[in-house]
C-alpha cells in the first residue's frame, strides 16, 4: 500500500458505493442526486431514468474491435488486466443495452452531457457552490489528489507510457500531462475515449463524451488534442 497500484475498473464504483450507503443510506445515484447534482442543477444520472431513455447516444464499437471483443482485448491486454477488464467483457453493445442502462454501475454507467461532466469536475475546481456554500471544501477537493504511488499500473502495464499515479479515485496528471501541463491537475478516461478533468491552479474543468469509441485504453487522440487546446486559449 502506498507504493504501487493497479487499476480497479468496475469494482471501484461498488467498493466505494457500498461505503456511501452504509454512511448516508442511500445507493450511489440517490446521493449524488442529493447532495451534488440536484443543488446544482447538473444533467447527470448513475444509471439511466426510463423517461431520460429517448436521450442517450448509442456507442460505435471501435475499430479494434471489429473482429470480436475478446480476441481484440486479449491481443492486447495482460492477463491481470484481462482479469479486470474483461471478466465478462463489456462493450458498446452492453452499455447499449436496456439493462445496463437501467442498472446502478457507479464506475462505469453514469449518464450525463459533457456540460454536466465539466459541471462535475468543476466541484473540485471551486466551481460548484449551492446557497452560497461550496459543496466541497477546498479541504476536501484537495485529498483527491493525494498521490497513492508512482509506479507501472499493475493491471494496465503497459495500456500507459511509463509511470502513472492515481490520487483517492482520479488518475493525477503527472510528468507525462495527462490533463494538462499543470502535474497536480486530476482527472479519469473513460472507455472509449471520453475524459473529465479539474485543474484547481487554473480554476479549469473540462469534459468530453463521444459515443464513436476509440481503441485506446486511455489519452485517446481526441481527448488529448482537446486538453491541449483548452490550455493553449488560458
């Protein structure tokens, strides 16, 4: 602990979910509702409401995977990380899904516009603020960042290019500016190539959804060429 790492997938999200509902005794999605989304009138959901149903994109299944998810996946993944990550494989076509999208995934169905994900991420840059009070305090934005270890992801290996760290849930930006040339700024990739980011020092957040998915693990071409736009206009 506090020296290496590895990446948790789907099982972050029912982890740390089971702790805020042993705490507020709420699932997930109701306290997010509560406490975040709701009072800041943020266009987000963990799972999707039947009557939201008609707003959701549909994913393209990225080129890779094209011959079949397993066999792309395999062709590239570690075995640790294929424990992870594909142990069942969930894809476009699962994600597509009634089910999947009516069910409460913490870390991997949240459903929201890429105003609402920059809306999210902008509570960690002091953006968000209900009645006059910040909904997180600087005191509290600041322990996502506090670095777990640097090190090669034991799941992802070499899904990165050298070191990563991740911060209480959030990936920090490091050497290699992952969000942005500020170090200590944070964020997390989604499958596919969507990304959120906070960059407290500039008072930035940014987020960016597609549904044409992309093969990279994470820093899909798009993404980073958005992130590096963002910083070139501050």
């Amino acid at each position: 602990p506090g020296t290496r790492s590895g990446y948790h997938a789907l099982t972050y999200g029912f982890l740390v979910g089971e702790v805020v509902r042993r705490v507020s005794g709420l699932r997930p999605g109701a306290f997010l509702a509560r406490e975040v989304t709701g009072p800041l009138g943020i266009d987000f959901t963990i799972g999707l409401p039947e009557r939201e149903s008609g707003r959701a994109a549909e994913l393209v299944r990225p080129p890779a995977a094209s011959g079949g998810r397993q066999t792309a996946l395999s062709g590239r993944l570690a075995p640790a990380a294929l424990a992870a990550l594909a142990n069942p494989v969930a894809g476009a076509a699962e994600a597509n899904s009634p089910g999947w999208r009516a069910a409460e995934i913490p870390a991997a169905n949240g459903h929201g516009t890429a105003r609402a994900v920059a809306a999210l991420y902008g509570v960690f840059a002091g953006h968000g603020s209900h009645g006059g009070r910040r909904i997180l305090s600087p005191e509290a934005a600041e322990r996502v960042r506090e670095g777990q270890g640097s090190c090669r992801d034991l799941v992802l290996g070499a899904g990165f290019e050298g070191e990563t760290e991740i911060g209480l849930g959030l990936w920090l930006s490091g050497p290699q500016g992952s969000y942005g040339p500020n170090a200590r700024a944070f964020g997390h990739d989604g499958f596919g190539g969507s990304c959120g980011l906070a960059d407290p020092e500039a008072s930035v957040s940014l987020g960016y959804v597609m549904n044409r998915m992309g093969p990279h693990i994470a820093n899909d071409p798009r993404k980073s060429a958005l992130v590096d736009a963002v910083y070139r206009a501050l």
